[in-house]
C-alpha cells in the first residue's frame, strides 16, 4: 500500500522542495537500523501519534491531555516515542 497521486492530489516535497513520486516513496534504502527501532505502521490524531514497531510494540508521541499515548500519565506530554503499556 503505497501512495496514489491519483487518489491524494496534495504535493509530497522532499529534499529541496522537489516533488516526490510515489516510487521515491516506496524505495527501501539499506541503512543501520535495528528491528526495534522500525516503524511498521503510523497513525496520526489531532495532536499525537502512535506508531506500531517491527517488534510488535506500540511507541506514541504528543499531546496526552487524556492519557491516550496509553504511557500511564496523563497531561504529559512526550516529544520523542513512549512504550505504550496500556493495550
């Protein structure tokens, strides 16, 4: 599932502001990342974001006025990813 100009017509800019084609998006680069540390999955609210990991693992990050970065604190906020422990 990658993503569709067709369907999305807002611009992708990348570096430098060019744009950015669904095959730039879907290119996979060799890197040094470890198997905890990728995201599978992300999903957005209105101010907050939890991504589901390679590992299985749930990280948020954000506003958590309500608890729902699902860390166990509320009104905490979090500007890097938190283990969600609340599943």
């Amino acid at each position: 599932m990658g993503f569709d100009e067709k369907k999305d017509p807002l611009p992708y800019l990348g570096k430098d502001g060019e744009d950015v084609t669904s095959d730039a998006l879907n290119d996979k680069k060799d890197g040094n990342c470890s198997g905890e540390n990728i995201f599978e999955k992300i999903s957005a609210g209105g101010y907050h974001t939890c991504a589901l990991m390679s590992t299985g693992g749930v990280k948020c990050w954000g506003d958590n006025f309500f608890g729902q970065l699902g860390d166990r604190t509320i009104t905490t906020q979090r500007y890097t990813p938190v283990d969600v422990v609340c599943l």
